[in-house]
C-alpha cells in the first residue's frame, strides 16, 4: 500500500499554505506525467471513501487528466434499478437489497475497458466486492476528517444512511466502522480541504509512485525502491 499523506508537509502559515497548495497540485496534474501514467495504467482505477470525501469529483478530474472513461457506480446502479434514485431504493426495498444490486453493478463495471471508478461509501466493506476490487483493479482511498465530511455532506440531503439521525454522530459511526476496510486499499489520499486540484495532485503522484515501482518490479522481478503495495 503507498500511503502519500506520510509525504505531506508540516502545517504552514495561510499565505504559505495556499502558494503551496498550488504548487503541490501543479506537480501532480503535469500532462507530460499524465500521459505517461496512462501508459502504465492496465486496470481500473477504483476510487473508496466516505461520503464526502471527494470521490466523483476527484474521479471525473483524474478520468480527465488520464484520457479515460469517468463512472460513477451510484449512477450506474439507479439506472439498473430503472432509474429508481438511490435514496428511493433505500425506502422502498432497504439498505441490504441495495447492497446486493450494488455488488452486481461493480462486479460487471469491473470487467469493462480501464476507466476510473467512483464507488458509494459501502462498496468496499463488501468482502466479495473488496475481494473482486483487489483481484481487478487499482484502488485509491480518498480519505477526510470528520470535519471536512460534515462540511462538505451538508450541501446535499439526499443522503440516505444520515436521514433522521444526527450526521456528525453517523459520521463517527462509519468511521469507526469503516475506516480498517478502506486501509486495504492500494492507496492511500488525504483529501485536501481547499481546491479539487490539491488532492488531484496528490493522488496523481501517489499514482506515479505506486505504477512506477510495480513496472520496475515487473520488467526486473526484483523491487525498484518501494515494492507496490508497501508503505512508502
């Protein structure tokens, strides 16, 4: 597993932060390194995290960056349930009958052309859809703090597991729940709380890091550096 927030910086002055995050994000998005991470991606990219965390958002930017095919496995299941919408899915038939049209949905995602794929909070606690993930593609834990996923989950209220409950309460649930799950993850992202581009930098260079070191490996057979799936 690469762990790109042992990399991050020190906390820093405002001033200094925002010139640094500019930076940080500049390095990451270099189209001359993302045509040549394009080159070494051979699977999906599957992106796992809370609600909030950023995932479609980073998903569709990084598909851009990358030249592939964005697929949000949400929108992919309410248009397999008929384009029922996930939170009427939840009310109408529950939260295990979702699961289960979940599974099905990543399942045969997983098996089309490389693309990047956003998966909902619950996918990746799944044992046969983590399973399948693992054997199949290249995953990415796009993690947040408690009070960057309050922040950001308050803009919507379509949110079907923090209905009539206290969301900052179900929020320290999930991620006591759910976090030891998505640390299986290939790689790991903090998510910034600030511009997208900030933590599209930092999953593009993680990428370069992890892709980089798993060619090595197998055009030598031998590490280059970090093996790919250590921490580094």
């Amino acid at each position: 597993m690469v762990d790109a927030t042992q990399h991050l910086p020190a906390a820093e002055p405002e001033t200094d932060r925002k010139a640094g995050q500019g930076r940080e994000a500049n390095r990451g998005l270099d189209r001359d390194r993302a045509r040549e991470l394009s080159r070494l991606i051979d699977r999906p990219i599957v992106l796992v995290g809370l609600m909030g965390a950023g995932k479609s958002c980073i998903g569709k930017r990084l598909a851009s960056h990358l030249g592939l095919p964005f697929v949000d496995a949400d929108r992919e299941i309410e248009a397999a349930a008929g384009g029922c919408s996930i939170p009427d899915i939840f009310a109408l038939h529950g939260e295990q009958a979702f699961r289960d049209g979940e599974r099905r949905v990543i399942q045969r995602l997983l098996g089309n052309p490389v693309h990047v794929l956003a998966t909902g909070g619950g996918a990746f606690v799944d044992p046969i859809t983590r399973a399948s993930v693992k054997e199949r593609g290249l995953s990415i834990w796009i993690r947040a703090d408690l009070d960057l996923l309050l922040k950001r989950v308050s803009r919507r209220n379509n949110r079907p597991l923090l209905q009539n409950v206290d969301p900052r309460a179900k929020l320290a649930e999930l991620i006591e729940l759910r976090h030891p799950f998505y640390a299986e993850a290939d790689i790991i992202v903090d998510s910034a709380d600030g511009p997208p581009e900030v933590t599209l930098g930092r999953v593009m260079e993680a990428l370069r890091q992890y892709l980089t070191a798993e060619d090595a490996v197998s055009e030598t057979g031998t590490p280059s550096g970090s093996q790919p799936g250590a921490q580094s």
